[in-house]
C-alpha cells in the first residue's frame, strides 16, 4: 500500500501575480539538487488521521511557524514518481522563509557506513511565482500549481 502524505501549500499576491511558498529538503542526498527537488510542506499521515490535520502540523514541523487560518482550498491528490500519494491544501498567508526551523531527521551517513546522523528535514524555504515554482517544485506536484492558479483564478 502507498504511503499518503498531506501538505500545505502557502501562498500569496506578488508583484506578478500569486507566489507560492515551497521548502527544499535537507541532508546530505539533496545537498546539490534544486530543480525539481523542492516540495510544498508535507509529511506522512495515518488512516486515522485527518488529511488537512495532518498538513498543519507538518507545515509547523517542517518550517517552525503555525500556518494562518483562513478559507483552505483542497487542492486534491498526486501520486509521486515513487508511488507516494501527496494530498495538497492551499491556505493564502505569510511565511518568513529567513525565519524557517525545522524538524530533524535521522539517517544513516554515508550509506551503509553503519553511522546515524541527524540532518534537518528541511534546509530552507522561499516564495517562487507560478512559473519558477513549477522549475523548483517535484514534478508530480507541479500539478498543485496549476490547479491552485485555477481555483484562485476563478
């Protein structure tokens, strides 16, 4: 069975139109990746756990800033190249991307040295239009984007 993951993608009015926040991974694997390795907050959640629950805390987690309450858009599901299922929230707000403190995880480095280290989940956030966003974001989850620009537009 795939594993689900739920988000929340963060966005506001810039100059040139709507501009997203995404956060890049941290670690030693994703060190030297930037486009197409960039991803909305996001982590796993069980069955019995609410999807946009789920998306709130992971957002917390991963950023160390509370997201804004407001009107939620669902912005449905994707499943990534890996078979994960991401199910995405949209919420207009502000996040300090120089503000950002994560969560840590821990994992084996270098592989299979037998070594545990532990490694930010997330090593920095920022604000991308539309356009550059769809460059950085993973690429199942450039989908979100354009259905963001959708329900936004409409």
């Amino acid at each position: 069975m795939a594993a689900h993951s739920a988000g929340l993608l963060v966005y506001r009015d810039g100059p040139d139109g709507i501009e997203v926040f995404l956060v890049h991974p941290g670690g030693p694997f994703w060190a030297r990746k930037d486009d197409g390795a960039w991803s909305i907050p996001k982590g796993e959640y069980g069955a019995d756990e609410d999807p946009l629950a789920a998306a709130r805390r992971e957002f917390a987690e991963e950023t160390g800033q509370r997201p804004r309450d407001g009107e939620v858009l669902d912005l449905g599901e994707v499943r990534q190249r890996g078979g994960k299922v991401v199910r995405a929230f949209a919420v207009r707000g502000e996040v300090d991307a120089a503000a950002l403190v994560s969560n840590t995880v821990e994992i084996q480095w270098p592989p299979r040295s037998g070594q545990m280290r532990e490694f930010p989940e997330v090593d920095r956030g920022d604000w991308f239009g539309l356009a550059r966003a769809a460059e950085k974001i993973n690429a199942a989850q450039a989908e979100f984007l354009g259905r963001l620009a959708a329900a936004v537009d409409s």
